[in-house]
C-alpha cells in the first residue's frame, strides 16, 4: 500500500506515524510546501517574543529524524499542485529546484490546514505580517531584531492576535489591538472576557473594541490605519490576526464536496466525496459534540486525533470521529483562560433555553500559601441540565478544572453531578470543595429550588 500526505504538520504528520505503526510494509510519503514537518504553531508567537529560545524547540521531528525512525518520507519545500483522482496521482513542484514531477498513490490524506484571511483593506508591505509558518515567524523575528519597532498594532482579538500582543509587549513594544467585536476572545463571553480586558489594558495595550480597521497604507517606515470611527494611527508594523479559512484549492480542483466556508466534506471515518481520499485538520468540517451543528473548529487536539482515526481507517480498522468539544486553553500574560463547549451566546444562537452559574473560588485552599482566585463559569440547559460549555478565568488550576468540565461533557454528566466527582484534594493543590463540585453543588440548588 502507497499512502500520500499532503501536509505535514499535526494532523499528517500524526496519520503517518500511526500508519507506519499499523503496516510495517506501507510506502508513505508526506509532502509539505513549507520547509518544515511537525512544528508547533502553538508556539510560534512565544518564539518571536523570546520566551522559545532555540528555533529548533520548534520542531518536533526533521525530515531526516522521520526517516530514520519511521521510514517515512517527508519531502519538504514540495507544493502539490493537482490531484487526478481517477489516475490516483498528484503533481508536484519542488519548490527549490522548479522540478514538477507527478506522484501515484493508493490512499490519499489531505491536511493543508488553514490559511490568514486578508481582508480588503490590507495593502502588501514589508511591515505587514501573517503568522501560520515557522517561516512566517523567523520572518517577523528577523524584522524585530532588525528594525526595533517601537508601536506594533495587531488587528484582530482571537488566539493567535492575542498571543502576538502579549508577545511585542513583552518585548517593550507599545501595542493596540483592534477588534471588530465588543470584547477580546470571541471564544468566551463578554462577562469573562471582561479580565481579559483589565489584564490587558493593565500592561499598558490599547484595546480598540467594536471597531474595524477601513482604510491600510505605508508612508516611509510606518504603516498607516484609519479607524471605522474616523481615528487614524500608525505604527512601525502591523499583525494581520482576523481569522483563518480552510485551505481548499487541491480540494476544489480534485471535485472534493465542499461545505462551511469551503470547508472539505468528511464523514466520521475522515472519507471526503472522493473514494481513497481522506481530510483531516484545519481544512475539514466537523460536528460539534454538543449541538451536532457544522462547524470550523482549528485546534491542535482535534487535527492530531483525526489523523489517527484517518490512520486506523486506512490500514483497516474501525475508528470513528466523535465530533470538537472546542476545548481550549490560552496564556496572557500571568492570566490562563479557558474554555469547553459553546458559550451563553452560542447557546441562545442555537435556540438553548440555558442558565448560567458563576463563582468565584480559590485554585487552592487559601491557608495554603499563593493560592488565587479563578473565575468559573458553567452554562447548562434549564429542563435537562445538560452541560453546554464552561469558561474559567484564573492563574493557576485552571487548566485542570476545565479538562475535568471537557471530561463530563464528554461523558454526559448533568451540570448537578459536577457535585459527586471523586477529585484529589491537597492544601496546595486545590480544595475540599474543588471549583467544579461548587459548581455542582449551585447547580443541584438550581435544580432543587433552593436558590434561583
């Protein structure tokens, strides 16, 4: 058997060490455009803001290490530019060299993943960057170290946008971020995001909320902005974060069935419209585990999973994907949030008649030394209780309380039996009454009439 890869970051680099794994005999061979496999985008801002030292932390695997432990290989800096699905062949351009060639295969694994969006405004310069690559950050790097900005403005307040800001602040950069909605990270709600806003504005970033960006140009060695409410600014660089969209253009050509914002088809064996070729990651849509809705969800966890599943379907085995919780976890600055599910504003979009508990409850007990205060968040449905989602604001313990919260949704436990789980108890480590069996126990109140 002969499996090609196109993408060799989480979800293909995940399915061709699983498939190697199950078939000692398969050839594979994964081509990436990039010039690396297996890097870690999640840590590609905190390279840039020096908190990752060494450029190599961010690979995982080379192409020489791939080969020599799995046999597999990963051709980097090679762009596949169609696919013949009735011949079973790609074609392949070495980037480096300009030499096209064409591929065979038996199976076929898509995982291109997804690419910036760049909105109308934006006009090409040298100070304008997007970040999705390890080039994409040397190149950001590079021009830090270069030109020592003074002013960085980063449009867009999601994950990657957040991170940036952390990151050219940390680096004594004055930073604004424009967000075109009320409140930063559209993955929580306005009341959570609230800290968010403090934490940020407390560090001197200026938060342009509700606001959107009209008009991009470049005088000399600024970058020029003008503001939907007729504010102009400039800085030594901007930070294009607005979001992401599938990487379609193979699928397109290939007459792969396109869904949400062109996302690829798939069903829960990771089959997309065309029979031996498979999509995982960014570039496919899922269902969502709660409200079996159609959605976009670009994480790492679900990406490596269904390259797994993909894998196990490949070489025969029965795997099935379950469907993206969207659970997420985010450092800002000393501040960790996050998330599981929808939020309340989700829930209501989706016609849930929901309630909400929210308590405020130490990461530990407070007798015990540096112990701090986390915000918790539980939204559920009114007749069933059924869990919808959770949003923690804290500073330590947070991402173990939301994993539990990830674990019961998963698992279907009322919002009431939060109350029953067994969790460890140590002074320095949480308390008798963890966060989220509080959170069960206002929620059995509910329940039982005891409060409103």
């Amino acid at each position: 058997m002969k499996v090609v890869i196109i993408g060799g970051v989480a979800g293909g680099a995940t399915a061709a060490a699983r498939i190697r794994r199950l078939d000692e005999q398969a050839e594979i061979i994964i081509f990436e455009r990039s010039g690396y496999i297996s890097y870690a985008n999640c840590g590609l801002p905190y390279y840039i803001g020096g908190v990752i030292e060494d450029q190599e932390d961010l690979t995982l695997q080379t192409p020489e290490g791939f080969y020599r432990r799995f046999r597999i290989k990963a051709k980097v800096g090679h762009e596949v530019t169609d696919i013949d699905a009735k011949s079973k062949t790609v074609s392949v351009i070495d980037l480096k060299t300009g030499v096209r060639f064409t591929e065979s295969y038996d199976k076929l694994i898509l995982s291109p993943g997804a690419k910036p969006l760049l909105p109308d405004f934006y006009t090409e310069n040298e100070r304008t960057f997007t970040l999705r690559t390890v080039e994409d950050t040397l190149k950001i790097r590079a021009f830090i170290e270069q030109y020592q900005p003074k002013t960085a403005v980063v449009i867009g307040g999601g994950f990657i946008g957040l991170e940036m800001a952390e990151n050219l602040t940390e680096l004594g950069i004055k930073t604004t971020i424009i967000q075109r909605g009320n409140h930063l990270l559209p993955t929580v709600d306005c009341d959570m995001a609230s800290f968010i806003h403090a934490s940020f504005r407390s560090r001197g970033v200026q938060l342009l909320l509700s606001s959107s960006t009209e008009k991009m140009s470049v005088a000399g060695d600024r970058v020029l902005l003008e503001i939907s409410d007729g504010q102009q600014l400039s800085a030594d660089m901007v930070v294009l974060a607005v979001g992401v969209a599938p990487e379609n253009t193979l699928a397109k050509k290939a007459g792969l069935e396109l869904g949400l914002k062109g996302a690829i088809k798939v069903n829960g064996k990771m089959e997309t419209s065309v029979p031996d070729i498979y999509a995982v990651g960014d570039a496919v849509q899922v269902k969502h585990f709660i409200t079996e809705q159609d959605v976009l969800i670009s994480l790492a966890g679900p990406a490596n999973k269904q390259g797994r599943i993909a894998a196990d379907n490949i070489c025969g085995l029965d795997s099935e994907y379950k469907g993206s919780q969207g659970s997420s976890v985010i450092k800002l600055f000393d501040m960790t949030v996050a998330t599981t599910g929808i939020n309340e504003q989700q829930a209501r979009a989706n016609g849930y008649d929901c309630e909400k508990v929210i308590l405020t409850q130490n990461s530990h007990a407070g007798y015990s030394p540096n112990a701090t205060a986390m915000t918790l968040k539980l939204i559920f449905e009114k007749e069933s209780f059924k869990i919808l989602g959770a949003q923690i604001v804290g500073y330590d313990g947070v991402d173990k309380r939301i994993d539990v919260i990830a674990t019961a949704i998963c698992a279907r436990l009322r919002a009431d039996e939060l109350k029953d789980l067994d969790l460890a108890y140590a002074p320095p480590y949480s308390s008798a009454k963890d966060p989220v069996n509080m959170a069960g126990f206002v929620s059995e109140n509910i329940k039982n009439g005891v409060v409103k």
